[in-house]
C-alpha cells in the first residue's frame, strides 16, 4: 500500500499535518459523514487549498494543513458570516477538527487525472477560464489560436489566460501517485469530429519559496546554464531491457533459431561498443496448457532473465536448450499472453529506462475465457499491466500460410495488445508468408536501432527536442514503418526517463480548466481519467458485475429472463423498491444496481446504457461478447484487489477501509 507524500516530481502529496488532537471518544466513533444532497451512500468529502487550517473549535484559529488534505464532512456550523466544517480523515467516525469552509472545496467524485506522455504533441496548457478553452475547441482552425499562446510561452511571457503549462519531459503518476483531482466536466463536440472533454482540475505543487515562480515560466538550472550538459549527464544512466516473448511450439524452430542469431549478432556490437552495461536482453519461451497436453512441458518460462544476463555468450548458454516443442498443443491459438505476463512479472524493469517486450509468434492467442487460458486476460489486461511497468509491447507475427484462417482474428488480438500509449498506435508488425529472411531482418533492424538509441542517449548526442534516430545501416523499405516507431518510441521512454531523474513536477497552480486532448491534433489524449474506489465499492462493483453476467448467461437462453432476474436481485439488494417497479426502467442504469459511486462520471457506460429490447435484438454471439467483456472486467477487478502495492491512503491515520486505488475510466462496466 501507497502513502502519499511530498515527493520530487510528484504533485502536492494528501499528507496531513499533526492538526487537533482527533476525538476517540465512542460516540465520535459511532458518527458518518453528512450524505451529499440526494445520495444515499455517498459522504461529503472535501479538499484544503492552500493555507487551509485545522482548529480545534470552530472559528478558532488553528494549524496550516497541506494543500489537497482529503477531509469527510461531519458537521457544518456557522461562525459570524463564515461556515465552517468538522471534519474528519475517514469515514469512520474519526475527528480531526474544524476549518473554514471557504478554504475547501467539495470533491463530489473521487476522480483524478494521469498526464500521458507528452511526445507528439503540444504541452498542455492550464486555463483561467472555462470559455478560454472552449474557444478554442469550437474553432474550425484551433492552431491559429494556440500557436500564438504557446510561443508566449516558450518565452516565458505570461499570459492572463493561461495560469501553467506542462512540463516538457513526463510526470510518472505511476512512480509516485499525485492527485490532480477532476471538480467538473463537460463535453466539446469538435469540427475536426472529436468529442473532448474540458475539466475542471485543482493542482497543486510544492514551490521553491526562495524563488517563485511565474505562471508557465520554464524553471532554469541554478548555476545558470542551458540544462544540456545536466540532461547529458542524465542520460549516461540510461539503459535498455528487451525481452523476447517467443512462441516455442510445433513450426517455430527455424524462428527461434533465427532470434538467437540476430541477438548474438546485436552482442558483438554491444560488447565492440562497450555498452554491456546499457543493453540487455531476455528470453521468454511459451505454449500452451500442460494439463491438456503434458507433453508441452511448460506453459510459459523464462530462459533469460535481463537483470542477470552477463554477454553474448552466457545469452546463448541460457539458451541452448530452447527448442520447438515434439508435439501439438490442443488448440490453433496459444496462450502468448501467458508469456507476455511471464515477462512483465517476473522481470525486474526499474532498473531500465528503456523497457521493451516484443511477441513472436505465427498463432492467435488464447482469449481470457478459454479453460485452457492460464492469465484469464485478454489483451487490453495485459496491455494495461504493460503500460503500469512503463514496457512497450511489440508484435511480429509470422503470417505462414497453414494459419490463414487465424490470421485477421490473431491481428484483432496483437494490435489491441501492442496498441501504444506513447505513439497513439499499435506497434504491430506482420511478416507476410513467414518468410525467414524477412523475419530475420526485421529483428535485427528492431535489436540494432534500439542499441543504437541507447548508444546516442549515452554518448550524449541526443537533446530533449530531437527523436533518437534509428539505425539507417538496417532499415529497408519493409522496415521503415517500424524503425520510424522505434524512433519516436525511444524519444517517448527518454522523456519519461528524464522526468523521473529531473524530479519533474505537474504545474503549479491551483484551479483550473484543460482540455483531456490536445487543441489541436483532437487525436492524441493529453490525460488519463482515473476513478479512485474504496475496498468497499470495488468490492460492491465486483460483485454487482458477477451478478449482472450470470443473469445475462441465463438471459441467452431466455431473453425475457434477464431484466426480471436484474429486477429479482436489485430489490433483494436493498434498492430502492420505488426506482425498481417503474415501469419505464428498462436500462440496466435505471435498476439501481450500481452504487451511487457511478453516477455522474464522465464516462459512456456500455453497462448502464443497456436496455431490454437491445439485449434481446442481439443474436448469441452479440450477447456472447458482451459477456465476455464483463467478465473481463471481473479479472481486472479481482488483480485490483490483490494488488497491495497499488492501495494508496489518502491521508495518514484514516481506516484502511477508506484506502483507495486508481481504477482506469475504461475498466469500469
């Protein structure tokens, strides 16, 4: 579990000073928060602004509490003109104290934004007002109003409009969690054809009370130079992991002996250019389910572990013993997910700045809900799990011509997989026909340019504002769409990478509008929303989910049975009986079924927008898919979950019951 603090490169931290003693008394123990105004279950929670503090008594003066402390309302009570409020860390009964209300602000839904990674596109900037964005937003040419403002701001000229700018190098929410809480949201729907959301954020970062800073001034060294040496000297601790994921099973020996090949060959020119210590790389082989076929021997392995790899020639040692399995496994597709999942858990990836998988294989994979699936996941699961590590995910796949069949739905499968939250695109890569020379120098190429980018990066060529190149010497007219990829790819994990060495913060200001896309290329998202759950309400949604699948399994063999199930369970749920017997609910979001928690959030719910007469319009395999997906979702929220590292508590000394975890928009039902 996570504790928020004060930390380099993270956002104002939720840690909450020593404020009035908390009253233990059993009484004080018994009290909830007040409800928010027409909820049932949901409790008032506010955050502190700067220079909020906590007091013992209502209009007392008391002591300064962090910005972005989050506090549950218990009482509010008026002193003179101001209102002020007693609160308390949890929703347990646990006092702190009283603070002015016109020093907080109500954050109605726990929702929170990660910055993407800013390659490929403008900064994203912090508006004073919400018009300001819409403005531009509603403009056929957005860039004739935007140039203009992000050249002020590179000049370091302020602007009224704008209060900050992002930073140019990634803010890693995943390294160390900051909150940059969501106040309010609607939708823009663009010319360019794009719905984009403008929000409402607070955000707050520690300053330098030595010496302020202007809103979206660039911060320079402090012994006055251009950065570039601190940045060069940065980079001389940037290494590389890449570990093949290869599918070993009956047809891939010529394969694997060619990704050994061209691994041996990528470490003579590591070990020529004395770079040992900056490239690794490992070998994950994998096949199918044992129990189905004990003759495969294993499911997935690691025969090379990047982090204890010596040279070329220990790699190939390690490998000596990979072979293409003796006999077939029981299905056409293999559980290749089972070896991306053995990369990712059991390699050690902090210690990389560049962080790569790449998948080869000549067969579909194995989706969640197969038996013989040993992950359950599909591919968006893992992706997800990828981009938590910060690994790009590559996919070579082999199209031979005895897999046609397999080919257009393994494609679905790998694109979904490698699909790149950088670069905004799948790094999906088919070898027509299987044909072994292509094949061949597709992984030298992809090898090469990685050792090449390391090999810039620490030679301390490349700069914040250039792409590191790819390697021209391997990069044919097949080749060129992936080496272009790894290009931008490796500026992507540099920036990253710098961030995180810089201690790079969010910008600091407190209230503020944005736009969740870039103004200008509507394509590329500059945020990522996230909803932050308790125990209880994953626990609740977990649950509500499982029970909404079964029903809808039950549903494909009797249309009509489904919603008369979902109405059976809301009521003995404790919903309200009233909101349930209405005749017109015939939404599964009118049932009442999911918790308060989900109401209002700025998200389409595939769940909740789903009425009787579309079920029963799908044909099976419509229907089949939809409960796929639910179930997928039940995955997610059972590694959620068990997942302990990932709980964050939002403020010391609160239940554990009220800890949180950051749960991705897209993975709510």
């Amino acid at each position: 579990m996570k504790f928020i603090h004060w930390v380099s490169g993270a956002l104002c931290g939720l840690v909450l000073a020593n404020g009035a003693q908390a009253d233990q008394s059993p009484a004080a123990q018994a009290e909830k928060p007040l409800l928010q105004a027409g909820k049932q279950t949901l409790f008032q929670r506010v955050l502190t602004t700067p220079g909020c503090e906590l007091a013992d008594t209502a209009g007392a003066k008391g002591k300064a509490q962090p910005a972005f402390s989050r506090f549950y309302v218990y009482k509010r009570e008026k002193v003179g003109a101001d209102e002020w409020l007693q609160v308390g860390p949890d929703s347990f009964g646990k006092l702190s104290g009283w603070m002015n209300a016109n020093c907080t602000v109500d954050w109605k839904m726990q929702l929170t934004l990660a910055f993407t990674n800013p390659v490929g596109r403008d900064p994203m900037m912090f508006f004073r007002d919400k018009d300001a964005v819409e403005k531009i937003l509603n403009n056929p040419h957005p860039e004739t109003l935007v140039k203009p403002l992000q050249e002020q701001l590179k000049a370091n000229q302020p602007n009224p409009e704008i209060l900050a700018r992002e930073p140019d190098n990634m803010v890693d929410q995943l390294k160390n969690f900051y909150l940059l809480p969501v106040l309010d949201s609607d939708d823009v729907f663009t010319d360019s054809g794009f719905q984009v959301r403008v929000l409402n954020v607070a955000s707050v970062t520690e300053q330098n009370k030595a010496k302020p800073q202007a809103s979206g001034a660039a911060t320079a060294p402090a012994d006055g130079s251009d950065g570039k040496t601190d940045e060069q000297n940065m980079m001389k601790g940037f290494s590389a992991s890449v570990v093949f994921v290869i599918d070993s099973t009956l047809s891939m020996g010529p394969y694997i002996d060619r990704t050994k090949e061209a691994i041996a060959k990528v470490y003579q020119r590591i070990e020529k250019e004395q770079l040992l210590g900056q490239v690794k790389f490992g070998l994950v082989a994998y096949r199918s389910n044992v129990k189905a076929v004990p003759g495969l021997e294993y499911d997935s392995k690691m025969f090379v572990d990047p982090n204890t790899v010596k040279d070329g020639k220990d790699f190939l040692a390690k490998v000596s013993q990979l072979k293409e399995a003796t006999v077939s496994s029981s299905r056409v597709d293999e559980d290749a997910y089972a070896g991306v999942m053995t990369a990712l858990d059991k390699v050690d990836w902090t210690k990389f700045g560049a962080r790569y998988v790449v998948l080869i294989t000549d067969a579909g994979a194995l989706s969640g809900s197969d038996a013989l699936s040993s992950t359950h996941f599909d591919a968006a699961q893992v992706r997800q799990e990828a981009a938590y590590r910060g690994v790009a995910l590559y996919a070579l796949h082999l199209k031979t011509p005895s897999g046609a069949k397999n080919h257009a739905s393994a494609q679905q499968q790998y694109e979904d997989l490698t699909l790149n939250p950088f670069l905004h695109k799948p790094l999906y890569y088919p070898i027509k026909s299987g044909d072994i020379k292509s094949f061949g120098t597709m992984v030298d190429s992809l090898a090469s340019a990685i050792t090449g980018q390391i090999k810039t990066a620490y030679s301390g060529e490349a700069t914040v504002g250039s792409a590191l190149g790819a390697d021209e010497k391997y990069a044919g007219k097949e080749e060129k769409p992936m080496m272009e990829d790894a290009a931008l790819l490796g500026h992507a994990m540099r920036l990253a990478y710098l961030g995180d060495k810089q201690g790079t913060k969010a910008p600091p200001v407190f209230k503020a509008w944005i736009s969740d896309r870039d103004l200008v290329k509507q394509n590329l998202p500059t945020t990522e929303v996230k909803v932050l759950l308790t125990k209880s309400e994953l626990s609740d949604l977990s649950e509500v989910v499982k029970k909404i699948a079964n029903a809808a399994n039950e549903g494909m063999i009797s249309p009509d049975d489904m919603f008369a199930s979902l109405r059976s369970i809301a009521a003995t749920m404790g919903t309200d009986p009233n909101q349930v017997k209405q005749k017109n609910a015939t939404k599964l979001g009118e049932l009442g079924l999911l918790g308060e928690y989900i109401d209002g959030l700025p998200y389409l719910s595939e769940v909740l927008g789903l009425d009787e007469d579309t079920w029963k319009s799908w044909d099976g395999l419509e229907q089949e898919k939809f409960i796929r997906r639910l179930n997928t979702k039940l995955q997610y929220y059972q590694r959620y979950n068990q997942d302990v590292d990932r709980w964050i508590s939002l403020a010391p000394g609160s239940d554990p019951r009220d800890n949180v975890y950051p749960v991705p928009l897209e993975n709510l039902p």
